[in-house]
C-alpha cells in the first residue's frame, strides 16, 4: 500500500502557493532548472536532453544519432524539431589525401 501525505484542508496553503521546507515534497538543487510540469513534461524535457546529449556525442551527425539511439532518421528529425533541440553543426566529413596525377609513361624517341 501507499502512503499519502495528506493535511486537513483547513491547514492546506492557498491554491498557487508554492510548498514550503519540510512537506514532503523534493526540492532540486541549487542552480538547476525546475523540473518540467508533470510527468509528461519530465518525460519530453528527458528525450530532448538524451537527444542533445547524442548529437553532441557523435559530432552532430543526425544519422549517427539515429542509429545510435534505435531511431529512424526522419523521426529523430521531428523530434528534434518537436523538442527544439539544438543541434551542434556537423564536423566535416574527413578529407581524403589528394591522389597524386596520373603519370604518363615517358615517351622517347
């Protein structure tokens, strides 16, 4: 069974009145963002940081991410967009050596 903090309704603060130390409820720490309302805020604001936090972790690659995180790509991209997440700019793809120019055979005559 669950226990639930309950208080007559003669000592419940005002609706709108923020919950004071020591009743019952969690406090975050100092310099944190406030949690996102509810459970479906939590839920949304921790999709958009493990997204943010993948992106980041392979260079901003989308498609990386995507498979990564088990996602397909185009659902990854609207979820970036649902969530507005930012995406890092994409590291540029690697460079290959110059070739060296074809040489011709020496002609001699």
């Amino acid at each position: 069974m669950a226990a639930f903090l309950s208080t007559p309704s003669s000592m419940s603060p005002p609706p709108g009145t923020p919950p004071k130390a020591g009743d019952g409820f969690a406090r975050p720490a100092p310099g944190f963002a406030q949690p996102a309302a509810g459970f479906h805020g939590a839920v949304s604001e921790f999709k958009r940081r493990l997204i943010e936090a993948t992106l980041a972790q392979v260079g901003g690659n989308r498609t990386r991410a995507a498979r990564v995180l088990g996602l397909q790509r185009t659902y990854l991209l609207r979820l970036i967009r649902e969530f507005q997440v930012r995406v890092p700019p994409a590291a540029a793809p690697p460079r290959r050596a110059a070739a060296p120019a074809p040489s011709t055979p020496a002609q001699t005559r």
